[in-house]
C-alpha cells in the first residue's frame, strides 16, 4: 500500500527546500514533521475542486450504537478519579460532523454538563497544541512550541505532580508519538515541542505511571544509540511494543509504544488501537485505591484538519466520541469519577455547508489548513461537572479540576 503522508512529505519538503531523507515504507515520516511542512503551505486556494473523499462523507446507517447511560445513583462518594479526553483540532463543527454522520448520535451528548473554553495563547493569538495543552495541564498561558514553561523562562508544575502527591495514579493515552504536544505537555517541560528525542529523554522523569502510544523510534531507536526502554525496565517499568504485549500488562507502571511514529489513521487501524490502550489504561490504574488521573488524546483529528480531509475527520470524531462512551459509563458505574471532554483549539476552519442526519451525509469546507480561533466545546459528566458550564479561559481546566477534588 502506498504512504500518502510519506509522498506528501516528500512534495512538501522539497518545496520548502528541506532535505528529503529516504525512508522505508516502515519508516513513515514522523507525523509532527509531516504537520509542521503543511503549516509552512499556503492556504488552499478556494474554488479548486477536491477529491469527493475531502469533502464529503456517507454512512448508510451508524457506526455504532449510543446507549442510554445511566448515571450513577447509589450512595453519594467523594470524588476520586479524573479522566480528562482531548479532541486535538475538535470544535463545534468538528462535533456536528459526527453527531450527523452516526446519525445524530453521540455519547458527547449524554454530558451532565457544557461549557466552553478560550484557546488563545499567552500573547492572544491563535494557539498551537503545546501551548494550549500547558494552559490545560498547569493553569498557565505560554507562546506557541513551549511546553510547561513561558518566555521568560518561568517552568511550571504540571497537575500529574499534584495526582501523584495526593497518592494517585497517573496515566497517557495518545493516538500520536507520546513526545508529541498535549501527552508532553502533561509530563515535562521544555523549550521547542519540535525536540522529540530531547523530550523522551524527560520522560524518564516524569510524574506518569501509564504511556501508551507512539513514538518508539525515540525511545529505542535514537540517534545517540540510547536505550531508554532499558532504563524504564530498570525503573521497574513493564514495557511493551506489540498489542499482545499490552494485553499481558500486569503493573500500572508500563510503557507501551506501539508504533515507530505516530499510530495509522483511521479506518485503517480501526478503533482497536485507543480501545486497547483506554481499556488498559482503565484497568490497572483503577488499582489505586486512592484513584488516578488519566489524560486520552484523540490526536488525529488535528491531522484531518490539516489536511483538509473530511472523511478523515468524521471518522476521528467517532473514534474519539467511542472513547467518551468509555470514560462516561466507567464514571456511571462508579460514582466518584468526573470526565471532563474539551480540545486544545480548532483545526481547519471547518464548516458544514451540506448533508443531514437522516443520510448520514456530511458536506464541509475548511477555510484554512492551520488553527483557528474558534473557541471549543467543553463536556463533563460526574461528580463536579457542573463547574464546567460558562465560558472561559483554557486555564480554567485546570483550576476547576483541582476545585472539583478539593486541591488548595
């Protein structure tokens, strides 16, 4: 099969002047690298006819079904648990895309509660995902690129510390390279989110018991020759590099890398990949009887949007909407779980301009190939959800979850 992200690549770079560095059909190019050289592209010039795959997308009935949750009625618990899904490049169009492509359906309806949330960065621009993600992770604006530290050069504690002060679990979910912005963003800080080996290094020392994603290529296959799976092992840390090996996890401290880059893209990988790594993730840090924090990024549909892909699109959002239904009905069956569902900006300047829910049928434009200043939805179910309603600042996330769990 051939590598469309490698050809674009490839096209991209050579535009750009950049070295084209041959590789393998194993070895795609990473997907940052393939996102920063789109960056660098003109917007798409309007009234160009694009394949009908980009611009619309049918289903003939459902992807799947959305229960009824019931939410949780037995005795009233202290809250333990936070599970926080972050749809990257995920507005409101994103979101309609898929209510009307399942056929107006969505767990994200089922919400207890919604909000909205401000994604500007430190300077008030348009925001990029390290940015946006540290807002998220530690209550602090910051410029583009930065990950848990501002110009001046001021770090700051992401909230995985305070999780692991209050005795809890903590865990990474991610469909990219776990260096990449939003998982980093929650495990270390540092300068340039584009230093992915510089960042995995750090990773050794973050405050996070459970990784799962991509990205193995700078933990095992580095440059400087470093085998820092070694040094995880040596950490007491189980590793994994296949599903089977996943499956078999037994600890809440592992590392599971799946994919040298970043993971396939929908449907070619199917939801099996965030299944398995949301229903592991579950599993062993709900151990804890002191509860966990777990971060689930939907990180594809900041691609599709920079492709422009409306397909691609769609089928992220169901994706990442399986997971919400997830996270929703663990916290139903608990009582002392609050999710909370948000995005760390918009991807595309995505528009419906077409379609209906009785077909299935979405028709869309997108008006850019980079972020826009859309403000993005804010969802939350379970204890504490009703702090999540208004509009604000990104950095509320933060500030409300600790409110929520009662953290001065």
């Amino acid at each position: 099969m051939r590598n469309p992200s490698r050809n674009l690549f490839l096209l991209l770079a050579s535009g750009l002047g950049l070295p084209a560095v041959a590789q393998t059909p194993a070895q795609p190019p990473a997907r940052s690298a393939v996102i920063e050289a789109i960056k660098h592209q003109p917007n798409p010039a309007p009234l160009v006819e694009e394949p009908l795959y980009k611009r619309e997308y049918t289903a003939v009935k459902p992807a799947y079904a959305v229960p009824t949750l019931k939410p949780y009625t037995g005795p009233k618990k202290p809250l333990k648990n936070i599970i926080l899904l972050i749809g990257d490049g995920m507005g409101p169009t994103q979101v309609t895309g898929g209510l009307i492509a399942n056929h107006g359906q969505l767990y994200m309806q089922q919400a207890q509660a919604t909000g909205l949330s401000i994604t500007c960065n430190q300077y008030g621009k348009i925001t990029d995902s390290a940015a946006s993600a540290t807002a998220m992770a530690t209550g602090h604006k910051t410029y583009n690129g930065a990950l848990g530290i501002d110009s001046l050069g001021h770090t700051f504690r992401t909230i995985m510390w305070d999780a692991r002060e209050h005795s809890k679990s903590t865990g990474l979910v991610a469909g990219c390279e776990l260096t990449d912005a939003t998982p980093a963003a929650f495990a270390i800080t540092h300068p340039d989110r584009n230093q992915p080996e510089a960042i995995a290094a750090k990773f050794l020392a973050a405050p996070i018991d459970f990784m799962y994603a991509g990205g193995l290529k700078y933990f095992a296959h580095r440059q400087d020759d470093v085998d820092l799976l070694a040094q995880y092992r040596a950490q007491g840390y189980q590793v994994a590099t296949t599903p089977a090996a996943v499956q078999a996890l037994t600890s809440p401290k592992a590392i599971a890398l799946l994919a040298e880059t970043g993971p396939p893209r929908m449907p070619e990988r199917t939801a099996a990949y965030m299944n398995l790594g949301v229903s592991k993730a579950l599993d062993l840090l709900s151990r804890n009887k002191n509860g966990f924090f777990l971060m689930i990024e939907g990180s594809q549909i900041d691609d599709a949007g920079h492709f422009n892909n409306t397909t691609y699109n769609v089928q992220e959002v169901l994706d990442f909407d399986q997971q919400v239904g997830r996270a929703f009905a663990f916290a139903a069956a608990d009582g002392e779980t609050l999710v909370i569902v948000t995005a760390d900006h918009e991807t595309g300047g995505y528009s419906i301009i077409d379609g209906g829910m009785a077909e299935g049928q979405v028709t869309a434009r997108f008006s850019t190939n980079k972020h826009s200043a859309v403000i993005v939805p804010v969802f939350a179910y379970g204890p504490g959800s009703e702090l999540f309603t208004g509009m604000y600042q990104n950095t509320e996330i933060y500030t409300r979850i600790r409110q929520a769990l009662g953290w001065k």
